[in-house]
C-alpha cells in the first residue's frame, strides 16, 4: 500500500498531483530548486525538500538526489509529473533499487516505448500504421522532423525543409533534448504536412488489463508545443476511434504497461491515421479527458501504483460534453513566441460554472528562465463544443497578468476565430495564421499606414493583418506644421512626407549612427549561452546567429540586425546571461 509520495517535479503538475494525493488519503511531499522554494506546489504539500541550485541538471534531473529525498522523509513512492525524468528508465530503477515505488510504468517498459525503434515494431504489431522515419534522410525526403529519442513536449524539435539545414537542426534538438531530459538522442520522421495531432488516453495495470479515454486533439501548436487541447477530438469518425483505442491497448497489455500513457498519433485530411510514438507519462492536457469522462487520471495512476487492477470490463469512457485547455504561458507570441521572466505583478485566474484552472504560481511568484513557462492551464466544460470555445473565451477574457509578457492574447484570438470554432484546424494552423511582430521595415510601413488610418477616423487595423497580428509600434503619431508625419517605431521618430510612401529601406535597415557604427547585440532575457557561433573578425549577414540562448527549455538565437563585422564576443557557451546583458559588439 503506498502512504506518501515523493512529488518529483514542480509547478502546476506538482499542484495537481499533490492535490490527487490528498484526495485519496496520501501523504504528499514536494521538492524544489533554489528557484522556486516559494511557488504554490511547496506550501500546499505536506512537507518539502530542497533538490539544489536552479539548473534543472543539478535539481530536478538528479535522480539521486530525488530517491534521496524519497527515502528521507520516508516516502514509499514517488510521482515523477511529466517532463523531466519522467520517462527515463533510470529514475524507475534507482526508485527499485531504493525499495520506493515508481509511480509509472516499469523500467523495462520505459525502455522499450523509449527506444523508437523498438516501439514503432510493437505498435506495427498491435495494429498502428507508421510514419516513415529512421536516420537516412536521402531514403526519407523532405521536409523532415528531427526529433528526440527521449521526453516529448516539442523539445529536441525541428522541422527541416532542406538537406543543407539538417546539420544545424540536428546540432540544436539535440542541445535542446540534453537540457530538457538529460538525453541529447535525436531521429528523423517524415513531416506529414497539414496532419491533426491526436492521442488516445490510455491506462494500463501491469497485469493484463488496458483501458482507454477516448481521444484528444491537440492540432494547435506552436514550435511542436501545444496551445489548445480538447475532447473528444472532433472529426473522427466513431469507427476509426474504436480501431485506435482497441491498438493502443494491445500496444500496452504487450509491454506489460503499468499507468497512464498517451498513444500520440497524425490524423491526415483522407482520414489516415498514423502512429508517432507513446508518451509514457502523465500528460500536460489530461484535465480535458477528466473533464469529459469523470474520470481522475492522476488517481488511477497512484491507485494502479499501489496494486489495484482496472475493471475487468474496462472503464465507461463515454464522453459528458466537449472540454477545451488552453496553456497559459509566458511568453511573448508577438516577437516570435519569445520567453518572458520576471515578477508577477498581478495574476487573476477566472472562476466559474464550468471552469477548471490548473495554477502552477501566484501573485507576486518569480517566473524565472531556467523550466518549462507554462503558469496556469485554464479549462471549460459545456455540453458542446460551441459552448466550451464560448465558456473559454468569457474566462479569458476574465484573465490578468501583470509583469511577464505571456500568450494570453493569442489564446483569446484563437478561442474567437471562425476556423477554431469550425474545426478546420491542423498542426501547421498556427505557422500559417498566426504573424508575429513584423520585421523593422514592415513595421515602419505599418505603423505609418495604421497612423494615416486613424486620422480619417478609420480602424487602423481593419483588414491589415492576418490572425492576431498587432503592430505595437503602431502609435504614438502627429503632424508638423510642414505637414510630415511622425510614428515612434522601436524608439525611433520616423518622419515621413505628406502622403508620400515610407522609404522603409532607409528608414528601418540602416544603423541610427550610420554605416561604420557600433552595434551592441545584448539578450533579450536571461538565459543560458548555448553556442556561440562567431568570433572575433568573422563578416556575419543580416539574420545571421551570433550565439544561441536556452531559456525556459528553448533555444533562442541573437541574430544580427545587419551585414556586419564581429568587433567583440563578449560570452562563452555554459554562461550564465542576464537580460540585456551584452553578448557581441558589431560594426
């Protein structure tokens, strides 16, 4: 029988799974970094331990230190939340080693659904079809995904569209993966172009019994991370559904598969449906599934942890109306999905009939650059799908944040737009629909156009911009008395000629001090210096990486804002940068 757990992640994963451990009469003890000793996960438990400093390598990647602490405060399982080492067969068998029950699936197991090999056989073998995908490029074509071998969650991701690009691609997923999961393996898959993103929700008890939840659809991505989630997953045709539930639970009763997972598969538009690989962990989106079935996943995994079997008969998985998740993150989708750190000034989370809000801060908690951005998950329920899409948008719309910039615009576009509520959505909808800050000379003709409009009383956006896209630098405007009209762009007093059209070349392109000035390239927000890619002296183009940060489990590249000389570097890879702390000088 299991007593008290070990809560082994952070945030709002580690809220919710403190919570199920309560529910059920569980002891619950959190663990924490330096960096997030005040966050809510750590009060709500019963106790909390301190891991080590902030680096997820020295904290919440130590899987030492994570048994250790288990056996410390005399936990007898541990809960590993999703990311992480969740799905890392080491974590399992240290937990064994240690006499503490891994709350998951076994180490062999986690071995087998690991290693995409192995498990693109077993699920050919339980009835899935496959996506091409290997280490050849040349046998595989273009474009392709470049994808890690551990973890999930778009991390240690990219699409290649090229053979010259696939180097870098490779170079980058694998860093990314390494911070993310502590495995730096990548492989390649065909990218199958305007594919749905769906998953089944299974369960399995380790002793020959399976069960499934029903489908999601998680199509709405960004960088291969989702944005919204929901269920059912619409569209599928109720004999498809059934065929890929009976498959996923063969694929689990074959490994012997103990807890939840997620078979994650690619719905393309002739209704093909193609197996990607299976998550062997909790999942970010479970709220949508228990929101529809009334079942607590997290609740079956701690009970099937301590020994308990799933019904003979399986569970009722009938949907109960449509759920939908938005994720809640800081990050600035207008300059390209950028992360944000810092205090929050105020966070205001909407309640309400039908709302769920998974929080992982609060008011005045310290949002930092070292994990995942994600804040809060905010859910609604409704008997229909309309109806949820309605009930979401009213709670955004309801929803605060001061003092990061997070995505919170993009969520309320995307709950109101026509193709979102009609369904006609796939995995590349975001790519397509979504414009993100406009480059400087666009921004320049933009801001002027939106200035001339909104002195002839007109909508200054009116028809101007695809999904969501907004110009911040868009105003303040006036008029001299020679008639000229003046729009701060990015700082910059930009004066433009009566009715004459923007030089925007001249305007936006050419350094403020001239040809032969000094450019300082400083971080965007702090971070870790993943690669430095220059040198002193080396002639660097326009859009060209200078060094790549890693901040929140992403890369970032610092790219140089025009053809240039490197003058100075300034970092070295491993470095520790503040925000707007200077990385090159060019000239």
């Amino acid at each position: 029988m299991i007593r008290r757990v070990l809560v082994a992640n952070r945030g709002e994963i580690a809220v919710r799974v403190v919570r199920a451990c309560h529910a059920l009469g569980l002891g619950a003890v959190a663990v924490y970094s330096d960096a997030d000793r005040g966050l809510p996960h750590v009060a709500l438990a019963d106790s909390a331990v301190r891991l080590g400093p902030a680096p997820a390598a020295a904290s919440y990647l130590d899987a030492g230190a994570l048994v250790a602490a288990a056996r410390a405060t005399a936990c007898d399982a541990l809960h590993p939340g999703y990311g992480f080492l969740s799905e890392q067969p080491a974590l399992a068998e240290a937990c064994a080693a240690a006499g503490v029950t891994f709350v998951g699936p076994s180490p062999e197991a986690l071995r087998l659904l690991g290693d995409k090999g192995a498990a693109r056989r077993l699920a050919v073998e339980a009835g899935f079809r496959l996506v091409p995908g290997g280490d050849d490029a040349s046998a595989l074509g273009f474009p392709l995904l470049v994808k890690a071998v551990a973890g999930g969650g778009g991390r240690g991701m990219r699409v290649v569209r090229a053979a010259g690009d696939l180097d870098g691609a490779r170079e980058a997923a694998a860093r990314e993966a390494e911070a993310a999961f502590g495995d730096g393996r990548v492989y390649l898959e065909r990218y199958l172009e305007g594919a749905r993103h769906v998953e089944v929700q299974a369960l399995g008890d380790g002793a020959g019994g399976a069960a499934t939840l029903g489908l999601r659809d998680c199509s709405l991505q960004r960088r291969h991370q989702k944005v919204l989630e929901e269920a059912p997953a619409p569209g599928v045709p109720p004999a498809v559904r059934e065929e890929l539930e009976a498959a996923a639970c063969r694929l689990l009763v074959a490994t012997g598969y103990a807890g939840a997972a997620t078979v994650e598969l690619l719905l393309t538009p002739a209704g093909e449906a193609f197996f990607l690989e299976v998550n062997a962990r909790l999942q970010v989106e479970h709220p949508v599934t228990e929101l529809v079935t009334g079942e607590d996943v997290v609740a079956w995994q701690l009970r099937i942890a301590g020994g308990e079997r799933l019904p003979a008969g399986g569970l009722d998985a009938t949907a109960t109306g449509h759920a939908i998740e938005a994720r809640l993150v800081a990050e600035d989708a207008d300059a390209g999905f950028l992360p944000s750190a810092g205090r929050l000034l105020r966070l205001e989370l909407p309640t309400g009939e039908g709302l769920r809000v998974d929080a992982g801060y609060a008011a005045g908690d310290e949002v930092t650059p070292f994990y995942d951005g994600l804040l809060a998950k905010v859910c609604a329920h409704a008997p229909t799908r309309e109806e949820a899409l309605d009930r979401l948008a009213g709670a955004l719309a309801e929803t605060v944040v001061l003092g990061v910039r997070t995505n919170l615009p993009l969520l309320r576009a995307l709950a109101a737009d026509a193709h979102v509520r009609a369904g006609r959505i796939d995995t590349g909808f975001l790519e397509r629909t979504w414009a993100p800050a406009p480059p400087p000379a666009e921004r320049v003709s933009v801001a002027v156009d939106a200035a001339r409009a909104a002195e002839r009383g007109a909508d200054p956006f009116a028809g101007r911009f695809r999904l969501g896209a907004s110009v911040r630098a868009a105003a303040p405007a006036a008029r001299a008395a020679d008639g000229a009209l003046h729009v701060l762009v990015d700082g910059r007093d930009v004066r433009v000629a009566p009715d004459a059209a923007p030089d925007v070349d001249a305007l936006a392109h050419a350094p403020a001090a001239g040809a032969g000035a000094a450019v300082q390239v400083t971080a965007v927000m702090p971070g870790r210096v993943a690669a430095v890619r220059v040198e002193p002296g080396a002639r660097v183009a326009a859009g060209e990486a200078l060094v790549v940060l890693e901040a929140m489990k992403m890369e970032h590249p610092a790219v140089a804002p025009y053809d240039a000389t490197v003058r100075e570097v300034h970092v070295e890879a491993g470095q520790q940068v503040a925000g707007g702390q200077l990385l090159v000088v060019l000239e």
